[in-house]
C-alpha cells in the first residue's frame, strides 16, 4: 500500500534537545531519555493537550512536538516557562551529577505535512520545521544555556514572538526575551531568547579627572591624585571643619583647636584660633 503526502496543516512546534547527550555512555542517555519524556508529559498536561492533539517523534537526544493550533500558544508557554523547569529541578535534585539534564527548547510554528512511507517511522516534512530546527542549533540557544545556572533556555520564533510574546499576555514578559539574528548553515533567522535576568551596563567608579577639566578642583586633581579623604576628627574637639582647596567663607565663625597650613581664601566676621582672637575683616593671604 502506499502512503501518500498528507496536506500540510499549521502546528506549533515544540523542539527539545538534551545538552552533552553524545558524551554520556549508554546507560545515562537511556535513563535522560525516560526523563525527558517525563518532562514533557508534565507540560504538556499543565498546558491541557490531549493526547488526540499532539504528535511526538523521538530523535534521541531530543524530541520533535507538534500540537494543534487549538491549544494556545500562551498556555503552552506558560507552561514551558513554569512546570518545564520545576520538572527538571526536581529530577536534577535527584540525579547523580553524570545524569544531570539540562535543555534547549525552541517554540515555533508554522506549516507541516507527513510524508510517511511504510516499514519506517517518522516522516514530517515541512519548510516551517525545517527552520525551527535550525533555530534549536543556533549558537546564541547553545550559549544561552552554557552561560547560565538554569536548567533550560528556552527560544521562540519571530512568529511566535510578534504574535504572542510581544502583547504582554498574562505570564509573559516581552522584556525578557531577547531578539538575536542568528546564521545556522545557509539560513539567517531571527531568535527571541527567554532571558530572566535584566541586562544592566555597568558603569566603572568615576576616576580622578583629567588636568584642566571639570569645576572646582583640588591641586591634586590636576596632578592626576585621588582627592584627599576627610580627616576624622573625635566628637570630644567640637565643631570640625575639613576643606581641601578652594575659596572658603566663614561668617562669625569660631574654630577651635590647633590650625595648619591655612591659605587662601576669605574669611569674614570674629574669628577664635586657639586663645587668640583676631577681630575685623581677613583678606586673603
């Protein structure tokens, strides 16, 4: 009998590959295998799809997901953002350290048609999915999850994300995803990469500034020196005052205790240094 080329029909893809699966020997890959399916039945179910409404094809490191347009895309992110996660903490809880998972996933959707031919399994054709796959390849997916301590990262189609993301449905955040063009063999395609964590630029401390700029300067500052700190004085001298260069004016002001080095500047009214009073008005030295 032969099978013929099914109509193509509109899915959302859901692509999930296991990070290092090659390097693990044969027993570990088996048991992350189980677990990834595991996982995926958990979201799944959070997200309501039946089994009548999906399609899982297995390949080895990874599954390939189809799921009728029926379902929201929202709930289903919603559930790739929340029980997709918790799933795999809880297993990586468990896990020896040579058996932890951690996961790719990319969320598109698009046209896809089945091709099957008799004796074989599988046959999904398709250009939508053939991109998707190219996305859950992409260098920017891989170090997006190689960068940080989550246990998966999560990507979405441009689709995905100007139809759904960017609107700000109940539990998704469109600062959170981040646009990145990415070129996996021929193709150049648009990747928004779920990324909790804010993007802060950091600002380096102000330094000393350069000779000749900037108001109100110390000799220091032309010099290329960090001001000179404050010198701490006890509470039990009184009242304190500690100016580093300038014009400095004091009105009927007293100051008590030893004086050093006092230059520059104004000082106006009655002044008190130590047990000398010196009434009358002080130009500047």
């Amino acid at each position: 009998m032969t099978l013929a080329l099914t109509e193509p029909v509109n899915r959302t893809i859901l692509l999930l590959d296991i990070e290092d699966f090659s390097r693990r020997g044969d027993v570990v890959q088996a048991c992350l295998r189980r677990e990834l399916h595991n996982v995926v039945e958990d979201t799944l179910a959070e997200a309501g799809v039946e089994r009548n409404m999906q399609y899982r094809e297995d390949r080895g490191d990874g599954l390939i997901v189809l799921v009728s347009a029926d379902i929201p895309k929202t709930v289903l992110l919603r559930a790739l953002l929340t029980t997709t996660p918790d799933a795999l903490c809880q297993y990586n809880r468990l896990a020896s350290s040579s058996a932890q998972m951690r996961l790719r996933m990319v969320l598109a959707a698009g046209e896809v048609a089945f091709d099957p031919k008799q004796g074989t399994v599988g046959g999904l054709v398709g250009h939508d999915l053939n991109q998707s796959c190219r996305l859950l390849d992409a260098d920017a997916l891989r170090e997006g999850l190689a960068q940080r301590d989550a246990d998966c990262v999560l990507g979405v189609s441009s689709p995905v994300y100007e139809g759904v993301v960017r609107h700000g449905h109940r539990g998704l955040r469109p600062e959170e995803f981040h646009h990145a063009a990415v070129s996996v063999k021929k193709d150049r395609l648009d990747l928004w990469l779920h990324d909790p964590l804010p993007h802060v630029t950091t600002v380096p401390a102000p330094g000393p500034a350069p000779a000749g700029r900037g108001g109100g300067g110390t000799h220091n500052d032309a010099a290329g020196q960090a001001p000179a700190a404050p010198v701490s004085v006890p509470a039990s001298t009184g009242a304190a005052f500690a100016f580093n260069g300038g014009t400095v004016s004091i009105g009927g002001s007293q100051v008590n205790g030893d004086q050093t080095g006092v230059s520059g500047g104004h000082v106006t009214g009655d002044v008190v240094m130590g047990s000398a009073r010196h009434e009358g008005r002080s130009e500047q030295a």
